[in-house]
C-alpha cells in the first residue's frame, strides 16, 4: 500500500525496462499514470493492465518543444500532478575519454541529463500545485562510481544526483520531495545490450565479476518498489536522499 490510488504520476522513459516497471506498479496501486517515451508501441503495452488510468504520449525527453508540448497537454488534461518519474536514459559504451566521439557524448548528456532536467522543468507547475508531491530521478550505481569505457554515461548519471540534490533544496518550500533511486545491474533491455556492445563492455564484466553481494542482476519490480514508497506519503521526511538498488554492488 502505497498511498498512489487516485493519484496522478507522470514517468518519462515508460514503454520498457525500469520504466515500464514503475509504470506498472503505479497502475497496480490505484494510480492514474501519465507514461512518455518515443515508443508508442511500448506505452501501449505499459498500460495494457489498466487502459483506462493510462495515458501514454509520444515525447522525446531531448527535445524541449515536445517535452513542453507534453508538460502543457497533462496540466491541462489531469490537472495537479502528484509524482514524477524521470526512467528515460540510454546506456551503451563509448570508450575512454579520447575515444568517446563528440556525437555520443552529447547524446548520452542529452537523453540521460539533460533530458532529466526538461522533463522536470516542464511538470514543476504542476507538481507545486499538488497538496503534496514526489520527483524520483533514475540515477545508476556508475552516478556514484566510476567505469570502464563509459565516460559520458559515469558523467550524466552523477550529474543526475546533483540535479536531486539542488532540486530538492530549491522545491522543498513548494511541498515537492525530491530523491533519487541508483538501480546497480539490473535485467532489462537496456542491460543486455550493453554487455553485448564490444571490447569496453568485456573488460567491465570481467573487473566487476561478483561484486554484487546479493544475487544479480537484479530485477526492474525492485526498483519500482523503492520508487512507489518514495512517491508515497510513507516516505514524507525524505528529501534530497540518493538511494542505491544494487545489491551491495557500490558497498563491495
């Protein structure tokens, strides 16, 4: 029991992996769940266990127009918005610092962070106009360590933590809670084609094998768990928190 049930919550990045996991568990709680990604076919099946609490948009989360667009659409269709999910990141190996291209580096900035913060930007009236509100950012356990051949994505990922923390001492006076959820390896889309990218990928498997103190990987419903409590009202003294789901994989 969350607390969700007649409450509405947006999720960037709903048609797979954690996303649509978070999606799903906020359907199963009794919310009315607002899902945006560039996967209409994905939001589709998102919201197959509940239709009619719903409502699935085609937004890219890089690009300001759209997402604007989405944040307008929702104030106006659902008015106050309760919770916020930012789950829409891309992962992927771009090698060390010299061998990253330019074009991968703005790209991972440009969905994994920067995407983060218009997502935000454009629900934060509707968020401080709830009697209470929740914003969970998708960080990742390379947001608080480093790894091998991945650079842009270590950097994207840590500045998501620091964009929770000032958000949250910037919003607190509006009654939005803002905390971040650092997912370790976990079984999703996203994961299986980043260990199946290549030589950096390798070398990374091979110098983090069985660092996990609990089994892994782990499972996207254990993230959404953690995300549902943290949207809730049984997690109101928690603000600027950075929250690892990793089984033990940044303690190790």
């Amino acid at each position: 029991m969350t607390g969700l049930a007649g409450r509405s919550i947006v999720v960037s990045g709903a048609a797979s992996g954690i996303g649509q996991a978070i999606a799903r568990s906020c359907l199963i709680d009794g919310a009315f769940v607002i899902g945006l990604d560039v996967d209409e076919a994905g939001l589709t099946s998102s919201g197959a266990t509940a239709p009619n609490r719903f409502t699935g948009l085609p937004v890219d989360v890089t690009d300001p127009a759209s997402v604007a667009a989405a944040g307008r659409k929702v104030a106006a269709d659902f008015g106050p918005v309760h919770g916020l999910v930012t789950a829409a990141g891309i992962g992927g190996y771009t090698g060390d610092v010299v061998h990253t291209a330019e074009a991968d580096w703005a790209r991972t900035l440009a969905v994994n962070l920067t995407g983060v913060y218009l997502v935000s930007k454009a629900f934060l009236p509707a968020l401080s106009s709830a009697d209470w509100a929740s914003v969970v950012h998708i960080s990742s356990q390379y947001g608080m360590v480093g790894g091998a051949g991945s650079p842009a994505y270590c950097a994207a990922k840590a500045g998501v933590i620091g964009l929770t923390r000032a958000m949250a001492v910037d919003h607190a006076g509006d009654r939005v809670r803002v905390n971040c959820v650092c997912p370790g390896p976990t079984d999703t889309p996203m994961l299986r084609r980043s260990t199946a990218s290549g030589p950096s990928a390798a070398r990374e498997e091979a110098r983090v094998a069985g660092r996990s103190l609990l089994p892994a990987p782990g499972r996207a419903a254990d993230v959404a768990e953690l995300v549902g409590f943290l949207l809730g009202p049984g997690s109101q003294n928690i603000t600027g928190a950075i929250l690892p789901v990793d089984g033990g994989w940044t303690a190790s």
